[in-house]
C-alpha cells in the first residue's frame, strides 16, 4: 500500500468517526432541548444539513476506503481530493471565524480539521494525474 492509499485508508477512518460524531449531535447538544426555541423552519433546517452532512461524511469514507487508487490516479480522482481537503481547510477557517481558539476544546477541533484537510492534501500533491 502506498503512502498516498494509506492517508486516504485513515482518510476513511476519520471521516467514519466523524459521522458518527454528528449522529450523537442530538444527545450531545440537547438538540430536542435547545433547537425548541428556534422556528420549526430553523429547527428542521439544523437538523436536515446535519443529516445530510453525517451522509457525505460516509459517502467520503466509503470513497477513501474502495476508491483510493482512483482518487490518486484520475483527473476526477484528483478533484474530489482537492474537494475533500478545500472542505476541511474551509471548515478549519469557520472554526476560528465563530470560535476563535481560545478554548481546550476550539483548540482541539482545530487540530482535527487540520488533519482532515492534511489527509487529502497530501495524496492530492503527491499524485500525478
């Protein structure tokens, strides 16, 4: 397995545990509590992306895990890599922009959305198309 295939196989990995993250989202941060006070509109809204958020993140793992050489190999292969890395690097900014870094736990995700853009990033770099 190459280096590219193995960052894209713990690529899969990271992306599997944060679905899962985001399914316990309700529980979590006392959604059925804390989303009662927003519109039904706002309250689907919230919950809807989530849903569909927790869903491409299985979608990324399932590719990462069963596509790896396509994704190092092919001008489309290279542009969902692109993609997935542009996703973590723009979540990593919004993190700083509504959190900041001042928190253990601001600093934390910080961290791992850093990983996540780097996991991609570098298989997207070191691939030849």
């Amino acid at each position: 397995m190459s280096v590219s295939q193995t960052l894209l196989f713990a690529g899969g990995v990271f992306h599997l545990a944060i679905a899962i993250f985001h399914l316990f989202f309700w529980r979590i941060f006392r959604w059925k509590q804390d989303l009662a006070s927003l519109t039904h509109i706002n309250r689907a809204v919230m919950q809807i992306l989530n849903i569909c958020l927790t869903f491409i993140f299985f979608v990324m793992a399932y590719i990462s895990f069963f596509h790896a050489a396509e994704l190092t190999s092919s001008p489309l292969g290279r542009t969902i890599l692109a993609s997935i890395a542009l996703f973590w690097v723009l979540r990593l900014i919004l993190q700083f922009i509504y959190f900041g870094a001042r928190h253990k736990i601001s600093i934390f995700f910080i961290f791992v959305f850093t990983v996540g853009a780097s996991l991609y990033l570098i298989p997207f770099l070191w691939s030849r198309p």
